[in-house]
C-alpha cells in the first residue's frame, strides 16, 4: 500500500554512493572548460590560443575557427546559441571557447590564456528600459499570451474601489547544490552522454539532431541529479559542447559548470514588472480584473514568465484581461525556475487581493471565499477537481487566523511588531505523456523502468509504492529503473509532471503485469493476483497459491515483464492545483529586518501517494517562497551587462536560521480527470502564495505596502 515511506535513495545519497554526472570514471577521461565572454555583446575580431595549448596537458583548444559545425537542434527546448559556430556574443557568460586538457587543473589554467578580442555592441540587460521594444508573444507551451473575458471598462465603472498598483518580482538563480555537468563517452560509434538533466530524452533529441547523428547512436543518462529547480530542464550549450568534443576527440570527456557560470549558462527566472487593476464593489465582489505582464527574454531565443496565468483561474469575476510582453536583452535565455509562471505572478494578484481588502475594510481571508470561483473564470471548465475552501478553512484553523486583529501594527511583542497575512496559491497542473515497463524474476523482484529523473523529489521512492499497490506486494519488493534513453520514454521531470504522468503508466504496466501472471497462473487474465516474496496467491473463484520458481520452471521463463502507458486526454476540466497560504511574521521596530515566525500552508493537489515526500517537497518550497520573498535576487550591473553576485556568499538564499516552524496539511481528495492514479501535481505548488502571503503580514505588521521582492530592510524604514 502507499503511504509514508522514507526516501529509498537516501542513504546512497549521505554515504556518497550516489554517483553523479560528473563522478563516473574512465581511464581515458578529459576535461572540459569554458571560456566565455566578458562582455554582453560583441564580435570576436582576434582569436589566440597559442599560449594555451602550450600548457601541460593541454589536448586540444576550441574556438569558432576550428569547432565542428553543428546542426540547429530540434525536438525538445534548447535555451542557447549554437556554440562556438560564429564569432558573435549575445550574452556575457556565453561559451566562445573550450579548453579540453588531461587533468582539470590544465584545463582551468589554459582557459586564463585563451586570447579573445572584442569589438563590443551595443547591448541592452536593463528589460525596462526597452520596454517599448516589448512584443505579443505566440502562444507559448503555457497558453495564450493575451486573454480577455467580459467587459472590463464595465466592470471598472460599476465597481466601489478600483485598486491600479504595480509590483515587480527579481531576477533569480536556481542553484542546485549539483551545478550542471555533462560526461560524454565516443565509442565505436555510438555516444553516451551522463547528464545531470531533467531530461535525458531531452538531452538525447537536441545533441543527436545537433549533432546529425541517428537516434540510436546516442544514449542519455541520469541516475541521479543533484536538484534541478528548472535550471537542467532545457538543454544548454555545455550538453551539446560536451557530446560534440567527445566526438571530435574520441573517448571520454567531462565538462562541469563552475558556480559562477551556472549563473549565466543555463537559464534564470527573469524579473518582472506587473501592473495590476482591481476593481470591486463594496460588499467585496471583484467587478474587473486586469493583469499586464512584462518580462525580459533574450536578443536570441524567447521565453515568457506568463505571471498573469493565475489570475485567469484564481477568482470568481465577470471580467478578467491579462497580457504578457516580452522585451529582448542580452542575457542568456531566461527559463522556468521553481513555479515559473504563477510564483511571481500570484505575489502581484495575491497583494492586490490584500490592498483591496485594506480599502474595504474587509478580512483578506473573507474577501476571498467571497470571490471563490467554482469554475474557471477564463475558460468557463469545471475545475477537475478543487479543495481550495477546504484549505482556507483547515489553514485558518491550524493558524488561529479567527483572532487576527484588522488593524496594522496591532500584534506588538516588545521591540516586534508582529504581522499575519494570507494568501492563495494556484498552479496550473502539467502533464506529460508517459510509459513503463514492469518485470517479475522468479525470486519475486519487481524491476519497474521509466526513462524519467530523480532530481530529489522521490521518484525512486515513490514509483515502487504505486507498483506494489497493484501487485499486492511490499514496496520493498520492488525497484525502479531510470534515467536512461534505453528505457520506457516519459516527459521531463518539470512542471510538478512526474508523480502523475509516470506514476500512472507505472501503475498501468503493474496492472498489466498482473493480468499477464492472471493469464498464465490461471488462463484467465482477469483473475485477483496478489504478490508477496515468492508466493503468488491467485483468485479465480477457489484460491490458489504459487511459487513463483515453481510456477516460472513450469513455464519455462526466467521473468514475466509487461508494459504499460499514460497519455493525458481529458481536456474537459481546468486542471490546477490549490492552496492556502498563512504566514507571522516580526519586525523590529529600530532595524526592520522581517522574519518569518511561522508559516501555515494546506493544498488541493489530488491523491497525495506518500505523505512523507509530498510533506518534503511542500516544505522546500514554502523555503523557496521565503526566499523569494525575503532574499533572493540576482542584481545585474547595467553597464557591464553581468550579474553581480555569481556565487552563493552574494547570492541570498535562506538558510536554517531563516526558517521557522513550518506547518503542511492536504486535503484528502481524489482526481479522477488528471490522472491514472488520483494525483494532480505538488512540488512547484508549494513555491506559491509565499510570497504575498510574507509580504502581507510585513504590511499587517508594519502598515508599509511593498510590491517589489525581495523585501528589504530599507522598505521598511
Ligand atoms: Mo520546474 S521550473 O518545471 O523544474
């Protein structure tokens, strides 16, 4: 049965038997480094590597004269430039040579000698400041990039308060504790590429088509990825740099991003400028919504934060408009970081929420349930399914919310004052199409296989459980395969996708394995089979027992296998993910820093498969909202075109201290529209309504109303 069970790769993960992208050995391994660009655009007038390859162990420099030319890539996102195929810089961070030496050491070394020069372009970082240059965008993977309901000049004109604000949200990095890494091995043929990646079929469609290589002369690893966040979803230049090199070279290759280049060589969550109108009649009923979105992209590729998406979902309201623009700067490529879309967005919407019901004089938590939508507002769908008032109402109860105070700076603690504020969480629900395949050996072991990822999340865990479940069996007694090219395909391990997609074809293949032993224990596929160790009790009428060793010797196999799939088709529902967000949060009267005291969060996610990860995954991301809302925030310095901070000192993130008591409840629910198993998503769920949830209770405490994030000491004072 599932239920809660501790991570299985746990311990491999502490003891360091784990093995990562970058720590699978050979003895003909080289390395990899990167020289990039200083400068955010220019052309490259001048190229000398002389002086590096001189260096000891030094196999081979790479620049655009002598790099093997590459095909575009196709079949899957790839969030860079071709690399090293024209004498152009679109970014400061971009790959414009490789060193490729014995040891790493020689490799680092060789890349400080590598001569480029530059004619610098001009170039633009700064997406408000070509605001104008701002586009529709087409419609993108995450919908429309403009949509309109109602009559909004209407809705305006009959509302009793009309709230016009802008908010803004900051650049961000991921920063896996893993930085991306990339192994490739040339063979006799065929590559092999051990990838820290979310993705491997990802990996594996844009190096096989950049490189012009037939499909199944590429194989693509991952048996375990240190975090991923968003940032190994897209394939990057490093990935198509390692698997071209290797072939150029032969043998095994290994390139290893530095911190400070995971800060521009993949992507990032791209700041953004929100304007907000919000209307609403007296009695609290919003009349109109208008959300506009600006983001940057890059002067290269496009990618648009679609932050205006939960406000097309998460209130009842007769007029609702929202559009996303898009304006170029020469960055890298921007890309879905831990809840792209409605992370930032909901942080504007849920703010907006709040101010009006400052203004009507109205809980934040009231004004709500009276605009609870029970049907999508935009796309008129039933919601597939939504606990959303089951998670206000258990959230407000586990907070004591019933005792909040209306007025700001009303909770004082000595030199403290103390805030509590709200907010809801949204988050569109992804799915991918999925496949598995699931096998008995006669000593009574389950293989399941799932080319898909474990990025931390529980796959490992997790996959076993939903097998066992319909075989009757321990989740002991079974383990899952994955992160390979060679087996089932799935999507990525993105958009909160896995547990649902993967877990359903799991789920069909066991089903299916249990029809095929039905069939040969019995003849009768349709009979209840039951797994424990080696026995297989089988009921078809009279009850029968089975030794598996005897049962396969009889039939002359050593193992049964069948297969299973999962493809999402209901399109009838609106298929989110909800949440209820409560947060305490103290200021110091003298030095303003705000602290978070406690956050109080329940959801609305379907079928939860294992408490204990989807507790895990809800926590790490209220950590995410913390800091968001508090920390996080990737300045660019506009003249130079670069991020400042590319490391983890300048680079805030909360740590222990900055976390407090974390409360995490779901709703008991079942999906039976998105799912195989019951489940919609969870983890970037949990990301959401943090945010604004911390920046309320900052205004419930202090009386000071911030739109921007990260809050900082100096709003406050
Ligand atoms: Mo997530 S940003 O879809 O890895």
């Amino acid at each position: 049965m599932t239920g809660a069970r501790p991570r299985v790769d746990g311990p491999a993960k502490v003891t360091g038997a784990a093995r990562y992208a970058a720590e699978w050995r050979a003895a003909d391994l080289r390395h990899a480094a990167l020289v990039t660009s200083p400068v955010p655009a220019a052309t490259i007038t001048a190229v000398d590597t002389s002086a590096a390859e001189r260096v000891p162990g030094v196999v081979a420099v790479f620049t655009h004269h002598n790099a093997p030319r590459l095909r575009p890539p196709v079949g899957a996102p790839y969030g860079g430039r071709l690399p090293l195929q024209d004498n152009r810089v679109h970014y400061e961070g971009e790959p414009v040579a490789v060193v490729v030496a014995e040891r790493l050491e020689q490799a680092r070394e060789a890349v400080g000698l590598v001569r480029l020069d530059y004619a610098p372009l001009s170039a633009e970082t700064d997406f408000r400041a070509v605001a104008d240059t701002a586009v529709p965008t087409p419609p993108a993977r995450w919908g429309p990039a403009d949509t309109t309901v109602g009559d909004l000049a209407a809705g305006i004109a009959e509302a009793d308060v009309v709230l016009r604000a802008e908010y803004s949200t900051a650049a961000r990095h991921h920063s896996p504790i893993e930085t991306s890494a990339t192994q490739a091995e040339w063979r006799d043929g065929v590559l092999t590429l051990r990838d820290a990646t979310q993705g491997v079929f990802n990996v594996h469609a844009v190096v096989s088509s950049a490189l012009d290589l037939p499909a199944d002369r590429v194989r693509v690893l991952a048996e375990y990825t240190g975090g991923g966040f968003g940032s190994k979803g897209y394939v990057w230049p490093h990935q198509v740099i390692a698997a071209m090199l290797a072939r150029e070279l032969g043998g095994a290759l290994r390139l290893v991003l530095t911190r400070a280049q995971s800060f521009t060589s993949h992507g990032y969550q791209p700041p953004t400028r929100q304007r907000l109108v919000l209307a609403a009649t007296a009695e609290g009923r919003f009349t109109a919504i208008r959300h506009d979105s600006l983001s940057p992209t890059s002067t290269y590729g496009e990618y648009v934060e679609m932050t205006a998406n939960g406000s097309r979902v998460a209130y009842a309201c007769p007029a609702i408009t929202t559009t996303h623009r898009v304006a170029p700067v020469a960055t890298v490529l921007p890309t879905p970081m831990r809840a792209p879309h409605e992370g930032p967005g909901m942080f504007a919407l849920e703010v907006a929420v709040d101010e009006v019901a400052c203004e009507l004089g109205i809980d934040p938590l009231e004004l709500r349930l009276r605009n609870h939508a029970e049907v999508d507002p935009t796309s008129g769908k039933p919601f597939s399914t939504k606990g959303l008032l089951a998670c206000y109402a258990e959230g407000a109860r586990r907070f004591g919310w019933a005792d909040r105070p209306r007025a700001t700076g009303s909770l004082r603690e000595g030199d403290q004052l103390i805030g509590w504020g709200m907010a809801t969480a949204v988050m569109a629900t992804m799915r991918f199409p999925a496949a598995a395949r699931a096998r008995l050996h006669a000593d009574g072991r389950v293989v399941v296989e799932a080319g898909c990822q474990e990025i931390g999340t529980g796959t490992y865990t997790i996959m076993p459980q939903l097998a066992a479940e319909v075989l009757g069996c321990p989740p002991e007694q079974v383990v899952l395969r994955l992160g390979d090219t060679a087996l089932p395909r799935t999507g990525m391990t993105a958009g909160s996708s896995t547990t649902l997609s993967v877990g359903s074809a799991v789920t069909a293949a066991a089903e299916a394995l249990a029809a095929r032993l039905a069939l040969l224990a019995t003849g009768d596929p349709t009979a209840a089979v039951r797994l424990d160790g080696i026995e297989l009790t089988v009921k078809n009428g009279a009850v029968e027992v089975f030794r598996l060793d005897e049962l396969f010797a009889r039939l002359g196999v050593d193992s049964v296998a069948a297969g299973g799939s999962w493809e999402p088709r209901e399109n009838q529902r609106s298929m989110h993910t909800f949440g209820a967000v409560f947060a305490e949060v103290a200021v110091d009267v003298d030095l303003p820093v705000p602290r978070v005291r406690r956050l109080v969060a329940v959801y609305s996610a379907g079928r939860i498969v294992n408490p204990l990860t989807a507790r895990g995954q809800m926590t790490g991301g209220l950590v995410w909202g913390i800091g968001q809302a508090l920390l996080e925030k990737s300045t660019t310095d506009h003249r130079l075109g670069r991020f400042v901070d590319k490391n983890l000192a300048g680079y805030r993130l909360p740590v222990n201290a900055d976390v407090p008591d974390l409360d995490v409840a779901f709703v008991e629910e079942y999906d039976p529209h998105a799912s195989g198993i019951g489940a919609r998503g969870i983890g970037e769920l949990g990301s959401v309504g943090v945010a604004p949830a911390i920046a309320n209770a900052v205004h419930h405490a202090t009386g000071k109303r911030v739109r921007s994030l990260p809050i900082a000491l100096e709003d406050l004072l």
